[in-house]
C-alpha cells in the first residue's frame, strides 16, 4: 500500500494520509517527493477548496527516518533539494490543515507548520529534537518556529529538544485549535468543509496576502492587502456574497 495516500471526501476537499504507521509515519526521501507529487497534482485542481494532512495508527509524524540520513553526506544532502518538495506543501494555493495527533517531530513538526491551520489535542507531543543526533532543523523548524512562538520559546525547543504537549502548542500560538482526545481529524475535516463553503477568490487572497506580508515591512504588506481587498471587488463572488447578506440567503459562490 502507499506509504502517503490521497482521498478526496468531496471535490472540494482533498486529505493527504501518511501511511506508514509501524514507523511513526518517519518521512523517507520516498514520503517526501510523494506529498510533493500530490500537491504540485493538486495546485492546478480548479474545484479544490482546502486540503487536510493527517498521519495514520494515531501519529501525524515522528520526523525524518534517521536510517535514510544516517549515511549521507553534506553534498548528497545538497543534492536531494528537499526544499523544493516541502515548497510543494506551503506553496498549494488552498488552505491546507494539519491534523496533528500523536508525536510531531522534527521533521514531521516542520510538515505541519507548513500548512495553514494546525489542529492538535492535548495529548499530542511536538518539538524539534534534531539537537540531540548532532544536527539541527533544517526545514523551517528554527524560521518558522520563530515565526509562530518568537525568538526564546524557539531557541528552548531548538537548543533542548524537549518536546511540549498540543496544550502548550495552542497556548505558544503554535496551533490554531486545541480539541479533545479523538476530535481532531474530525475537527480538521469540519474545518475544511466551512472553508470550502467561503468565496474561493477571497480565500486564496486571504492566504496569499497573510503569507507574503508575513516578513515585510508594515507599510508593503498593508499596500499588499489593499490591493488584494480592492482587486476582490471585481469578482461576482463579491456581488452575490453581499446581496446574499441583504437578502439574508445563503451566498452561493462560483469563484468568479
């Protein structure tokens, strides 16, 4: 059976399964460059509203598996230019959520802060304990980090490889939602399914703009935004969201 496994519960929504569960779903180069197929696969599909990413028998990943790396050395590791697959997985064009339960580690820690939204319990357990083997993250697990929780939170996680439960995840800003015990895929597909309702156009905006204004300085990513919101309205999507609103029906958008 594939080791990552596509679904498509609806047109509108797509769910990546890692499926490699007697290994605690560890990401080989093999993993890697299949989430990439699939995305780059679903960044050209027109009728995709959101995407959810979740790990299978109860993990969403325990990071790189070391018996791929252990060998390698600085120029094989050059050339694999893993950064290309995981810019598959932040560069997908709709909202991607990560259903994070179970042990997110490492490498399968820096898989779910590529997504957009990250829903986690709190029995899950995160960190990045790359330290610990001798090497460091080396996929967004210091930037984005950093990004999510600010400069000593990431430095003690780094520096230490501990790892923190989902409930100090939530409440470090690294995950959008906190749920119980055996709600979280279900929440993630809830999820995914309100947004799939939204106007595409003013989603992916949303997405682009947040993304890209992120590391600008505040003047550029509020001209970013303006000219998001003021190009939004040239859409139909625009003129029937708000026309539904007065008439008090629901909107029904067509993503033009």
């Amino acid at each position: 059976m594939s080791q990552v496994i596509l679904e498509r519960p609806s047109a509108q929504i797509a769910h990546i399964r890692l499926n490699r569960p007697k290994a605690r779903n560890a990401l080989t180069l093999d993993i890697r460059k299949s989430l990439a197929a699939i995305f780059n696969e679903l960044a050209v599909d027109e009728e995709l509203r959101c995407a959810v990413l979740s790990g299978e028998g109860g993990n969403f990943s325990g990071g790189a598996d070391l018996s791929d790396m252990v060998q390698l050395g600085a120029i094989e590791i050059y050339q694999r230019h893993t950064e290309r697959l995981w810019a598959a997985v932040s560069d997908c064009p709709v909202p991607v959520i990560a259903a994070v339960e179970g042990y997110a580690l490492g490498g399968g820690m820096e898989l779910a802060m590529h997504a957009d939204i990250i829903v986690t319990d709190p029995a899950a357990r995160m960190g990045q304990p790359e330290v610990r083997v001798g090497i460091m993250p080396g996929a967004g697990g210091t930037q984005r980090l950093l990004r999510a929780v600010g400069r000593y939170r990431a430095m003690l996680l780094c520096l230490t490889g501990d790892q923190i439960t989902g409930a100090q995840a939530a409440n470090m800003g690294l995950a959008s939602k906190l749920v119980d015990e055996g709600a979280v895929l279900d929440e993630a597909h809830a999820l995914a399914e309100k947004i799939a309702r939204m106007p595409p156009l003013a989603v992916a905006q949303i997405k682009e703009v947040i993304h890209a204004g992120a590391d600008a300085p505040l003047s550029s990513a509020l001209a970013l935004e303006r000219k998001a919101f003021q190009i939004l309205f040239a859409s139909e999507d625009k003129t029937e969201g708000m026309n539904a609103f007065l008439e008090k029906r629901r909107p029904d958008y067509s993503g033009r």
